[in-house]
C-alpha cells in the first residue's frame, strides 16, 4: 500500500501578473478558511516549539494554529494579538522564511508550515467578520507618556503603555499614521486600509495621536519631558542615501522614499484626482537589491512604465529583498541588470535625465558582512537609456532630534545610542527603538524593540525596580573584572 | 486648529491668511515656514511664516496664486480650515548685530522677508529694505515693510512706483553712494536672487538667500527639495532653507523647479474648468 501522502504546503491564491501589473490592488488573495485549515493541519504542535524561539515577539505559534486548526479563527486572532498588535501586517511583511519558518521542523523534510500565511488570514477574518475585542486595561497610573513617531515601534509602545493604564501621546511629523508602512510599502503588498484599521485598534486602547508635530521643531524633547513622565524615540530611518555620482541631481531622478511617499501616502498614482504629481515615465532604473527597490520597481511598473530595470552591483544571491518580492518582481516583468554599477547620471540641456553610465562587476573576496565584494571591471562601461531613475540604496538617521536635543548621543551613522536591554539613552527617561537605533530593518524587529522599552518605562515610570536577574549579571561582571 | 481668522486680498493674486495655529505662533523664528494642505486629497506646500502673533496663538500665511493648489486656497474663506498645517519647519535666519544690513524682497518675497527685516532691526542693525514688484498694484506690504526697516526703497520694473528697475539698481545706487552693507539678504523669484548675488559678488558683500524648491515632507526624508550649494547636495528643508547665496547652483534650481510642468497644467486646467462652470451658476 502507498504511503500515506503528506499534504503539501498550500499556495496562496494571488492575481495573474499581467493584470496585476497594471493595477495597485493587493497581490494576495490570502487563504479561504478551508485552505488555512488545511495548512494548520500541517503542523505537529512541537512539545519544544522552534518556531516561538525565531520569532522576534515569541507569538505562540502552534496555538493559534491548533485554533486555526479547530476553527476557531477569531479565538486564533486574539491568542495572536497577546504578543503581537499588528498581525495583519506582520503575516504580509515578515521576512518569515528568515525568522519562524526557517527554524520550523516540518522544513527539514518538505517545507516549513506557512506561519506567516495563517497569522495574516487569522488576523483578516477577525477584522472582516469579529468585533474587534479591546483586552483588559490596567487601572489608571496617572502616567503619561509621550512617543515620537507613528511607525511600528511607537505603535508598538503606545499599545503596551496604554494596556498597562498609561495615558499616552504619539507625536507624528506626517499627516497620516504607520511611518513607513503607510508612505513606504506599496498597497499592492500592504493595502493602507489594513494599516488603518490596525491603528484604530491602537487608538481604541486610549491612544492620542497628534499629527504634523515635527519633535524637535514643533517641541523640542526637552518640552516633552515637562509633559510626560517617559518619552519613546521611534523616529525610524528616514535619511535617503544618494550614490554620489554626477547627475544625481537631475530631474527625473528620486530617491525612493520621495518616489514612494508620492505615490502611496500622496496618491500620486490617482494623479489628478489627488493633486499630488509624478513623473510619467517610459524606462525606469531602480538602483539597489533589497525590498525597497522591489517597491519601487513594481511601483513604477504599475505607474504605466514600459520598462523597469532593477541595477544592483552584486548577484541575484546577495540581493537583500526577500526571494517572494524578487520573485514576484521577475514574474510581473521586471528586468534585472545584476553585477553592474552606475558611475554617472548623464542628462539633457533642460536638466531631465536621459541615460546612465554603468561598470560591470565581479564578485571579489567577502567582505566584513561576508558578502563577496564586487570589483569593478576595467573597460566594461556602457550607457542604459532611462528617463526615470529611483535611487533605492538605503536609508540613514534623520538627524533633526539629535541635533536639536543636547545630551543626547549617537553613533558615528547617526543613530540614537540605546540599552540593548532597557531601550534607554543616554537621556534618563527618554528612551528608544526601531530603526532610529539599529538601522533600517524590519518590522517586527521594530515592535520587538518596542516591547522592551515599554517594559522598561513601564518600571521607570512605577518605581519599580530593574529584574533581579539582570542585578546578578552585573555581579558576575564585577566578579569577572576582579 | 488650523482655522483662517481673516483673510485680505493684497493684490490681483496674493492673498493673506491669518490662521489659528497657537503651537507654531509661539515655537517659530524668523525665516521658517510651514507646510500646508488643503484638503484630503490635497498637496504638500510650503509657506513662509510671514508674521506671528503667540498672544493670539496665529500665524500669517501670505501667498500667491500660482497653480491649482495655491488657487484653490484662494478660494477659502474666513472660518474655513485648512486640514494641515505642519511647522515650524527649516532653520531659523541667523540673526544678530552685523551692522547694516539691506534686505530685498522680490514679488511674492516680499512677504518671507518681513520677519526677517524685523528680527533684524530687533538686533539692533539698521535695516535699508529694498522691495520690488512688476508694478504698483502687484507690490505688497509697503506699510509693514516700512516699520519694520530703518529705510525703505521701492523699485517697479514699469516705473509706476518707486524706482523706475529692478531692487539690484537700487542696491547698486547704494554702493554707489558709499554705503557700508555688512549683509546682504534677498528673497524673492530665482532670477532676482541670482541677480543681486552677482552683483554683491562684486563687491563681496555677503549675501543671504533663501531657497524655495519642490518639496514634499518638509523633514528631510525625501530629497525633493535637493540643491547643490557650494558643489555638495543640500536639503534646503532641513539644511536651509537660507544659504550662502554665493555658493548655490540657481542654474539647476531652476530646472528642478520645472519639474512637473506639465502636471501642474493639467491640475490648473481642471481647477479653472471646475471653478468656471461651477461660478457662471
Ligand atoms: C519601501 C520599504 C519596504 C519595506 N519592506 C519591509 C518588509 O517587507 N518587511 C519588513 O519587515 N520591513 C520592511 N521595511 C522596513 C520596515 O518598514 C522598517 O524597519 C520599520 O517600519 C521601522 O519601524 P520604526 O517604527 O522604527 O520606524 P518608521 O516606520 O520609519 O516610523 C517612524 C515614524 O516617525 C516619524 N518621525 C520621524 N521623525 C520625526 C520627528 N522628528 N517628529 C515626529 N515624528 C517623526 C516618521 O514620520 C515615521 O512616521 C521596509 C521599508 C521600506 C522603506
Ligand atoms: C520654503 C518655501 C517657502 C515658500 N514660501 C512661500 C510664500 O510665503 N508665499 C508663496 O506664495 N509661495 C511660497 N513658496 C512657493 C509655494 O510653495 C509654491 O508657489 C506652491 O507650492 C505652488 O503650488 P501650486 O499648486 O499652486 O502651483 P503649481 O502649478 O503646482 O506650481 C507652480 C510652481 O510652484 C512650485 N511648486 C509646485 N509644487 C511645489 C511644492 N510642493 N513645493 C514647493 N514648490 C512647489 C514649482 O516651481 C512650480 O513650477 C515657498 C516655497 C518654499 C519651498
Ligand atoms: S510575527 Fe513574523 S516572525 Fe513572528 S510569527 Fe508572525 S510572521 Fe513569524
Ligand atoms: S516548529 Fe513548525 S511544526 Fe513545530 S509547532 Fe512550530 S510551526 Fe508547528
Ligand atoms: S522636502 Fe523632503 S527632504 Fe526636503
């Protein structure tokens, strides 16, 4: 007799590429509740779950899959919602094939249980079908707490500090909450309306959020600790690098935040209906590998492009964006120009970008990432016609808080020095997370760091003392120093 | 928040807002602005704070008429509201005792340049304001200049008003005469500026600009407002949004400013249309 057939990974249903290409709808169909049920099923409810330890915010992943499992779907949402406010998003934005999945044991013999997946059709069907259900808050402290930035970390706080009965403000520079899931991630992958929803939910714990408060201008943080007991800094990392090559400067030439907050927190792609514009464009360049190049790839794609390039200087192995994204991309007709450089914008009387100088590469010794290096090959230039060129190369620290709050330190890129265990700076109660401390990197990291300031101002704020166990490392140090 | 308090009309097509903003009346400095939208569907545009008053928690928005957006302000009454106002945004004009300083103001620069002029003159210098329009029913604020300056000249480039030329005749007819200008401080359309920091070249009269790119944010995230000064890239939001006019590229700041040509037509277009057929009624 045969063996009894292991049920594969379920496929989520998504749009044909070639209508998706033309359209700014989401990709993703996400499950139906027959299909997640199935792929619950795939799960073996580890006695010593993996998976729990490879997500940054420990969700308990094999229990609301076993409610998933049996069902229960709006039960599978709030057992998500314990570790995590914002599943919606994290099912869709994740890097999970690097963090929960990767480590899943039923991945050692087929693939790894779509983790991911369920989360986000979990966290959809509550938001379609239940009521949202506000947990049990704390009594009132009579604390208050202030928050720079609406992105995932300042959400993320926000949410924690006002259960534990704080009375909470986020102070946001933008007109629209959600930092760069909001001007950022395209609709097509992250549709803003979820974004929206998973925000309300924050504000339904008593969250206020005032909006155009550039802190640092409107107030300073100095000011903000006159009105709050604590103040949170999850500012993120919102400084776009350029190549520093010439011709940057010429029309037709963006960074992807500028091309990327146009068309999604402007609506530019709905030109004229909002007033917003952007560049009409025929060939497109996208300079980078990681998941914000893909963005504005697809972006510009779908903005009515005829072509669009992605230029990246290593191989299709070291590109940074996730393998889902590079995929999809390829699928919608994205062409790729690996191992190759720019070295000069080239442009026309007017100041309008008409082509660029590129150098191939090959891939040298690894570097201190450990990523091979890539060198460029003597004589190899040519010239790429393109009217469009979105420089996605990455993003720093913006320095407005640092430069307007005395006291307050940073490392040399700029970013806000904070206690690995506590988030706290070098500013007593004034603490921080997210990107604006580690650099552009994921959401959930955001939120994971989030959940540690919150804790750590919580006890500020109440008087109570640090954790015992840290107390005794501390001792073990000094005993290693004697 | 955001409310107009009352609104004048200052020429053919420069209108002037007083609006309820008491957090930006009481934080602002001299030479910073503001970032406005109309509407939910509206565009980001920055604006000079041209006055505020923190008792009466207002700021004053002076602006002309260009295309849709600043079109379909004009069209806002008293008591309508605006959906945002974020600031204050860029850095504050550094102000101290130079000396003398002449500062110019060009059309709609006029209107940037009066807290300058004032903050100015508070520091003890002595003011000599220069202001200029195309002619004598587009010049604006002549009353508000004169009180905040030690002396003002008018030029008109059709000879209605004032000096029949352009403010660099008159700054030149100054030096002329011997005066000793420790500061130079021009705002207005590109060309006057790039004309009186050549001139002021001349002489190597240090000289102020402030520079009005295509902006989005305001907060230093995008890039749009990207400008070359002294041959290194600047974000006039964040860095500026006054530089040393000796040092920045106007060549390319013009091009830049031409951008979207061709959208902002078709937005006026529509604008016009819409309001046309919807006045004839
Ligand atoms: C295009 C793009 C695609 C991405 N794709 C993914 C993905 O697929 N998966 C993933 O996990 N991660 C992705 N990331 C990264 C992820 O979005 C970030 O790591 C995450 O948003 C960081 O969160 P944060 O809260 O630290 O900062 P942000 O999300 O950057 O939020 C910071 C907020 O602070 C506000 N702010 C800044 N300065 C001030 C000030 N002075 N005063 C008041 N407010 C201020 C900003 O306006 C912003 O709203 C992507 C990033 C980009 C740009
Ligand atoms: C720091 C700063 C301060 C300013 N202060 C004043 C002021 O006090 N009074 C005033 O009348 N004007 C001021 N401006 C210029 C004003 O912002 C533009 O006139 C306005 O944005 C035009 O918008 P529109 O839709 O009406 O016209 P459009 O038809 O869209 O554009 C007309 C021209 O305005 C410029 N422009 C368009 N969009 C923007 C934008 N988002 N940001 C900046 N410039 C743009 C372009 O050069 C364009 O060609 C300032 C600009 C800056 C950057
Ligand atoms: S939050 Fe992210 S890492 Fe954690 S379980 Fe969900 S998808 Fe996996
Ligand atoms: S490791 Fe995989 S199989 Fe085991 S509980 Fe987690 S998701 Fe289920
Ligand atoms: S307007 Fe976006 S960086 Fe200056």
């Amino acid at each position: 007799m045969a063996k009894k057939e292991k049920i594969p990974r379920q496929a989520m249903p998504e749009q044909n590429p070639d209508v998706r290409r033309k359209n700014f709808t989401e990709v993703p169909f996400g499950y139906t509740p027959e299909l997640a049920q199935i792929e619950a099923s795939r799960c073996l409810f580890c006695k010593k779950p993996k998976c729990i330890d490879g997500c940054p915010v420990n969700i308990d992943i094999p229990a609301f899959i076993r409610l998933i499992k049996d069902g229960d779907f709006i039960g599978a949402a709030h057992k998500l919602k314990e570790e995590n406010a914002l599943p919606a998003i994290c099912g869709r934005v994740c890097p999970q094939e690097e963090q929960c999945e990767i480590v899943c044991v039923t991945g050692i013999k087929t693939e790894p249980v779509a983790i991911g997946r369920l989360e986000r059709f979990a966290a959809d069907y509550e938001r379609e079908h239940g009521e949202i259900v506000i947990p049990e808050m704390e009594p009132p402290t009579g604390k208050s707490v202030g928050i720079v930035g609406c992105g995932p970390a300042g959400l993320t706080v926000a949410g924690e500090l006002a259960k534990l009965g704080h009375s909470v403000t986020i102070y946001e520079a933008l007109h629209q909450p959600g930092g760069v899931l909001m001007y950022g991630i395209p609709e097509f992958r992250l549709p803003k309306a979820i974004v929206e929803s998973e925000v309300d939910y924050v504000k339904q714990l008593g969250v206020q959020i005032i909006y155009n408060a550039v802190i640092g201008r409107y107030m300073t943080i100095d000011e903000l600790m006159e009105d709050h007991d604590s103040v949170f800094l999850g500012t993120g990392a919102g400084l776009p690098y350029f190549m520093n090559i010439p011709g940057e400067n010429f029309n037709g030439v963006y960074s992807a935040n500028e091309y990327l907050t146009r068309s999604n927190l402007m609506r530019a792609y709905r030109f004229p209906e909002y007033d917003t514009p952007i560049i009409e464009s025929k060939k497109v360049a996208v300079l980078g590998g990681g998941n914000v190049a893909m963005d504005a790839a697809r972006t510009a794609l779908r903005l009515g492009a005829d072509e669009v390039t992605v230029v990246y200087r290593r191989s299709r192995k070291e590109m940074p964006a996730r393998d889902e994204e590079i995929h999809h991309a390829e699928e919608e007709g994205i062409n790729f120009q690996l191992l190759t450089n720019p070295t000069e914008l080239l442009g026309d009387e007017e100041g309008w970008v008409t082509g660029m100088r590129c150098i191939r590469m090959e891939l040298g010794a690894p570097d201190s990432s450990g990523r091979r290096r890539p060198i460029p090959i003597e004589g190899s230039e040519y010239i790429i016609e393109v009217d469009t060129v979105v420089v996605s190369i990455g993003n720093g620290a913006n320095p407005l808080i640092p430069q307007t709050t005395p006291g307050l330190d940073t490392n040399k890129w700029g970013n806000i020095l904070a206690d690995a265990k506590t988030a706290v700076t070098s500013i007593p109660g004034v603490y921080a997370g997210g990107d604006i401390v580690i650099g552009a990197a994921t959401v959930i990291l955001a939120m994971g760091a989030g959940k540690i300031a919150a804790a750590a101002m919580h006890r500020y704020m109440m008087g109570i003392p640090e954790p015992v166990e840290e107390k005794e490392e501390e001792k073990e140090e000094v005993k290693e120093k004697k | 928040m955001n409310r107009i308090i009352t609104k004048k009309i200052l020429s053919q097509d420069v209108k002037e807002f007083v609006i309820e903003s008491p957090r930006i009346a009481t934080a602002r400095h001299a030479g910073q602005f503001v970032i406005v939208r109309a509407n939910d569907t509206g565009e980001r545009i920055p604006l000079t704070i041209a006055d505020a008053n923190p008792e009466a928690g207002t700021i004053t928005l002076i602006f002309q008429e260009v295309g849709k957006s600043t079109m379909l302000m004009g069209t806002f009454k008293e008591g309508d509201e605006f959906k945002d106002v974020v600031g204050p945004l860029g850095k504050p004009t550094h102000i101290e005792k130079f000396g003398t300083v002449v500062c110019m103001g060009g059309g709609i620069g006029v209107a940037p340049m009066h807290p300058i002029s004032e903050a100015m003159k508070a520091a003890g210098n002595r003011v000599i304001t220069i202001i200029g329009a195309r002619s004598k029913d587009l010049l604006i604020m002549e009353n508000r200049m004169k009180a905040a300056s030690t002396e003002l000249h008018i030029s008109t480039d059709d000879g209605s008003y004032g000096v029949h030329g352009f403010v660099t005749d008159i700054l030149q007819s100054l030096i002329d005469k011997g005066e000793k200008i420790d500061l130079a401080v021009a705002i207005g359309p590109v060309p006057m500026m790039g004309a009186v920091c050549k001139l002021t070249k001349k002489y190597d009269l240090p000289t102020v600009v402030s520079l009005n790119p295509i902006m989005v944010d305001g907060t230093g995230m995008c890039g749009a407002c990207r400008v070359t000064v002294a041959g290194k890239t600047q974000f006039v939001c964040v860095d500026g949004p006054e530089f040393d006019g000796h040092q920045v590229d106007f060549v390319e700041l013009v091009k830049r400013q031409r951008a979207y040509l061709p959208q902002e037509r078709i937005s006026r277009e529509a604008f016009q249309h819409h309001e046309g057929c919807c006045s004839e009624k």
